[in-house]
C-alpha cells in the first residue's frame, strides 16, 4: 500500500483516526492545514504521539476509541501493531499472517465523534478524515452517521479489508457500497496490496442534496398519504357523526311527538282533575247542605227534647196523681189491696218508663252532640278541601272519625229503639191493667186513662223521634256512600296525580338527557369540522411544500447533470496527466513497499523464526503461504494501523 495520500483538495482540518506511531504527520504538517487531530486508543503509542506533536500548536493528540456509545473496551495488542483492534480476529487473519501472536490486551475509553467534535472545538472546512481501524470500521462511520458527523465529512480516506478478518467487521465492498449510498464518491483505489484496499472517497454534496430531496419527499408523501387517510377517515367519521346527528334528531322528533302526546294526556289529566275538583267541590255544597239539615234537626230534636221534658213534667204529674189515688185507694178499701199492689207495679212501671224516657233522651243528647262533631268535621274537612291532596286525605281521616262517630249513633240509636220497644210493651201491659182495673175504679181509671192518653202522647213522640232517628240515619248513611264515593274519587285522583308526575319527572330527564346528548354531538360536531378545516390547511401547506420540493429537486438534478458533464470533463484530463505518472512510480512504489514489509516482517519475527527462514529457501521466504482458496498470493503483511 502507497504511503502517499490522494487527496485532491486542500483540507483545512485533517483527523487520523487509528494514527498509529504517526509516520504521516509530516505529510499532513506539509499542507498547511488549520489543525489535525490524532485519534490513538493504544496508550503508550498515544503517549509517543503527543511527545511528537508537542512543538505543533496545530495538532491535538487524543487517546482514545471510537464507538456508539461511550465506555471502555478491550483493545487487543498484537506483534503487528497496525493490526491491533477492538475486534477478535477471524481464522483468516491467522491464515494471512502465520507469525501472529497476540502481546497484550489493554483496557481503553471508548468515546463517540459527538464527544470527540466537543473535544476539538470548531472544524474549519474541509475537512479530511482518514480510518485506520482494522475491524472497526463499520462501527465508526456508523457512529458518525448516528451523530450528524458524516455529513461534515469532506474527504475520507479508510483502509479496507477486501475480506472480513474480524468479527463482525464489514468487508471492502460493503463499506464502499455503505458509503456511495450515503452520499460519497469514490475517487480512487489503491490496490497495491491485493488483501488491503485504500479507498479515497469525497463528499458528493448533490447526491446528498438529492438523496436529502427524494427524503423530504417521501417525507412528504407519507405525510400526504397519512393526511389523506386521515381525512378520509374524518370524512367517514363526519358522516357516521351526521348519521348519528340524523338518528338522534329523528329519536328527538319522536320523543317531541311523544312528551307532546304526554302533554295531551296531562291536559286532558289536568281537565278530569279540575272536573272531580268541581266533583269535590259539589260535595263540599252537598255537606254544607247536611251539615244545615243536620243543624235544622238538631233544633227538631231540641224541640222534641222539650217536648219530653214537658211529658216527663206530665209523667211526674201522672205519678202525683197515682200516688193521690193509690192513697185514696188505701184509705178508701183494705179490700182492694191487691188492686193497690197492682197501682203499685203500674206505679213502678210508670216510674220504670220514666227512667227509659230519662235515658231516651241523654241518648238523643248524646247523638246531638255526634251530630255537632260531625257538623264541625264537615266544616273542617270543607276548609281543608281547597287543596287537592291535603284536603282528600284530612276528608278521608274526618270519614273515618265520621264514620266512627256514625256507628256510636247507629248504635245508640239501635239501643234507644230498642227501648223505644220496651217503653211501649211497658204501656200497653200498663194500658191493659189499667181496663182491667178501670171496671171497679172508675177515678182511677180516669186517672189512668189520663196517664194513658199521655202515655199514648209520650209512645207517639218517641215514635216520631225514632222515625226522624231513622230517618237521619238514612240521610247519614247516604251522606256516608256519598263520602266514600268521593273518597275513592279522591285517591283515584292522587293515584293519577302521582302517576302524572312519575311520568313528568320521567320525562324531564329524558328530555335532559337527550338535550346533554344533542349537546355532545353537536360539539362533536363541531370538533370534526375544525379537524377537518386542520386537515384541509395540512394538506395544503403539504401540497405547497410537495411543489416547492419538485422545483427544487427539478434545479437540483440540472445542475447535477452539469456538474457531471464538467466532473467528467476533469476526470478525462485529469486521468491523460497522471497516467504517465503512475506508470513510472508503479514499479518503484511496489518495490520499496514491499521491501519494507519484508523488512518489518523479519524484524519482528522471533529468534527461532529467523533462523528457520533463514535455512530455508529463497522461494519459501518470498511466498511464506498461498490462500486455500485459489487467491493470488498475498506479499504485504500489515498495511493496516490499530486504532
């Protein structure tokens, strides 16, 4: 391999990754460039380095690895130095060189090209980087591509094996193919050593510009395709959205046509309710008009209570006159004695109708005194009356004390009947005794025809007295199926009232609820059509974007094409010059090289190698092996530098 550089331009800043002992400082120092940056992983070979550059304010020596990521990493050290590397070497490696032995490992920071442009400061341009990691190649340009540094990367001049003779290394045609694809040009190859290529690349910046172009533009189309779709999607969820709008502005118009029926049925609700309204009110009239009737014969019965204070009045005249006749009966005979026991028994009778006339009339006290209850619930539950509800239910609570109160007087009516009864049975066997009698007293029975004849008053009173009772209890019991009838009304009313706002309620919260759904949807609405004006306005600026990147990738691949037209213009020229050149310094160069190496390779052969090699033949020194595989013999040992 030519220890000469092909670098065609004159590089402002220059970093030699894997330096090595330096022997191409000079050539570097003799362009004058701005500065130039040693990269050596191994420590002393660094320490040398920074000795040899210690009188170059241009040159900055750093001791280190290259990687994706910062760290440390074991750095093989083998009898060739130029061979030293992060990497394991693959039996090839072995086969090419049989003398290899490894010397030492060390242990070395791994740092990244985004740490190690921290480290140099600014980068005057161009910017030439020359690589010389055996097996690590890959792993730096790839780091620099992760960092953004292989775009600042002008010329770039790497030493590749043409086959992978470390692990997971790349070969020379993966790496040129690698480079060309991000946007160098290779310029030359040297090819003087068969195993070991030196490729020379430079920046190819309308390829890059082109390739940046066509990435924007996929860019771009992938934007478009995706604002397209989702536009498309939005039309599709605009319209599901409009659906939906539809559907609920139809399910709106039913429940409208639905609460409108409702309110219907409320108003013809509202309207039976004003009629028993009216109905209770009636019924309201219809008592007033009881409780008047009750009032008037409340004066009947006081009157007919007076009446019987005045037959009780005559009965005790009755009884006065017995008592003057039952003592002229025993002044009059001794013989009539038991006329006079009979007088006595009809005088204890009389004083025994006195007593049920008595108890008659607290019996009618007593029902007078119902009545006026009655009369003052009636007015109660008339006042109570003017509010729907409270006054069914204080009318339903007065009905039943009324009805109560009914019963107390159904009963002391039935007991003042039955007295009634008594009273009269009483009278007629005191009638009967009396005709009997009448026969042998003629006074007394004046006297008890008289008491007769008021009896007789007094039976006619307590009959008209029971039928007015009867009578009243007719007109109450009347009064009561009125009562109940209105009762039932009543909790009819309230059972349809409760209904009526069970069904209102009900109907609010639906009406709530689909106006809170109406409200979302139309918000949704809403959203999806400013997401669709957003789109439309992405999809514009897109589309101005797109066009923009046409015309300019249009100007970019015209000026290509001149460019191209003059490279090859130069290139012509530029190959007629420096054919004749090559031609006279390929024999030399070949020569001195491979001298050199064989030089190096004897000198750092063991003793007993030496000496094997010595008694051996001419030819077996010249040609130490052949590849198994048919290759061409491989004459330069070590043209690679470890990093």
């Amino acid at each position: 391999m030519s220890e000469q550089p092909v670098i065609k331009t004159k590089a402002r800043t220059i970093l030699h990754v894997g330096a090595g002992a330096g022997k191409r400082l000079a050539e570097w120092q003799s362009g004058g460039p701005d500065k130039i940056v040693l990269v050596e992983a191994e420590r002393a070979a660094a320490a040398r380095l920074s000795q040899k550059a210690a009188t170059a304010p241009n040159v900055q020596v750093v001791q280190a690895a290259l990687g994706t990521e910062a760290g440390d990493a074991e750095l093989s050290l083998w009898n060739f130095s130029r061979l030293n590397s992060l990497q394991e070497p693959t039996p090839d490696l072995h086969e090419l060189f049989p003398g290899l032995i490894r010397k030492d490992r060390q242990i070395v920071p791994v740092i990244t090209p985004a740490d190690l442009f921290a480290m140099i400061g600014d980068v005057a341009r161009p910017l030439s980087v020359i690589v010389e990691t055996p097996g690590n190649e890959m792993v730096f340009l790839t780091a620099c591509k992760a960092d953004g540094v292989l775009d600042q990367i002008d010329q770039l001049e790497i030493l590749a094996p043409e086959d992978a003779v470390y692990n997971g290394a790349a070969p020379r045609a993966e790496l040129e193919a690698w480079l060309v694809h991000e946007g160098f040009a290779v310029t030359a190859r040297d090819n003087a050593d068969a195993d070991w290529t030196v490729l020379h690349l430079a920046a190819d910046h309308n390829a890059r510009a082109l390739s940046e172009a066509k990435a924007r533009i996929d860019a771009l189309t992938k934007t478009i395709v995706a604002g397209e779709a989702t536009l498309s999607e939005t039309q599709s969820a605009l319209k599901a959205a409009k659906e939906r709008a539809e559907m609920l502005e139809t399910a709106l118009s039913e429940a409208r046509a639905a609460t409108d029926a409702k309110t219907k049925a409320l108003a013809e609700r509202d309207a039976a309710l004003k009629a028993e309204k009216g109905r209770s009110e009636g019924l309201q009239a219809v008592l007033t008009e009881a409780r008047a009737a009750t009032e008037a014969k409340s004066r009947a019965l006081a009157e007919r209570d007076a009446a019987l204070k005045a037959a009780k009045e005559r009965a005790e005249g009755v009884e006065a006159a017995l008592s003057e006749a039952r003592a002229a009966t025993d002044a009059k005979t001794k013989a009539l004695a038991e006329r006079d026991a009979a007088l006595k028994a009809a005088q204890e009778r009389a004083a025994g109708l006195e007593a049920a006339l008595t108890e008659a009339r607290a019996a009618t006290e007593a029902t007078s005194r119902t009545l006026a209850d009655r009369d003052a619930a009636l007015k109660a539950a008339k006042e109570r009356a003017e509010g729907v509800e409270a006054a069914l239910a204080e009318a339903r609570a007065a009905t039943d004390a009324k009805t109560k109160a009914l019963a107390e007087r159904d009963v002391a009516l039935k007991a003042e009947k039955g007295r009634s009864e008594g009273l009269q049975a009483v009278l007629t066997e005191a009638r009967a005794a009396t005709e009997t009698k009448s026969r042998t007293l003629a006074e007394r029975d004046v006297a008890l025809k008289s008491a007769q004849d008021r009896a007789a008053g007094l039976e006619t009173v307590l009959a008209e007295a029971r039928l007015a009772t009867e009578a009243k209890a007719k007109t109450l019991a009347e009064r009561d199926a009125a009562l109940k009838a209105a009762q039932e009304r009543a909790e009819g009313l309230e059972a349809l009232l409760t209904e009526a706002r069970a069904a209102t309620e009900a109907k609010t919260k639906a009406l709530a609820e689909r106006e809170a759904a109406i409200k979302a949807a139309t918000d949704k609405v809403s959203d999806l059509e400013a997401t669709v004006a957003d789109l439309a306005k992405q999809r514009h600026s897109a589309e101005q974007k797109r066009d923009e990147a046409m015309s300019t990738l249009d100007f970019q691949t015209r000026f290509q094409a001149m460019l191209q037209v003059d490279l090859e213009a130069l290139r012509g020229r530029l190959e007629q010059s420096e054919t004749q050149r090559q031609r006279q310094e390929e024999l030399l160069g070949k020569l001195t090289s491979k001298l050199s190496l064989a030089a190096e390779y004897l000198r750092h052969l063991p003793p007993s190698a030496q000496e094997s090699l010595t008694s051996a033949s001419k030819p077996e020194l010249e040609s130490p092996r052949r590849r198994s595989s048919g290759k061409k013999q491989k004459t330069k040992a070590a043209q690679g530098r470890g990093a």
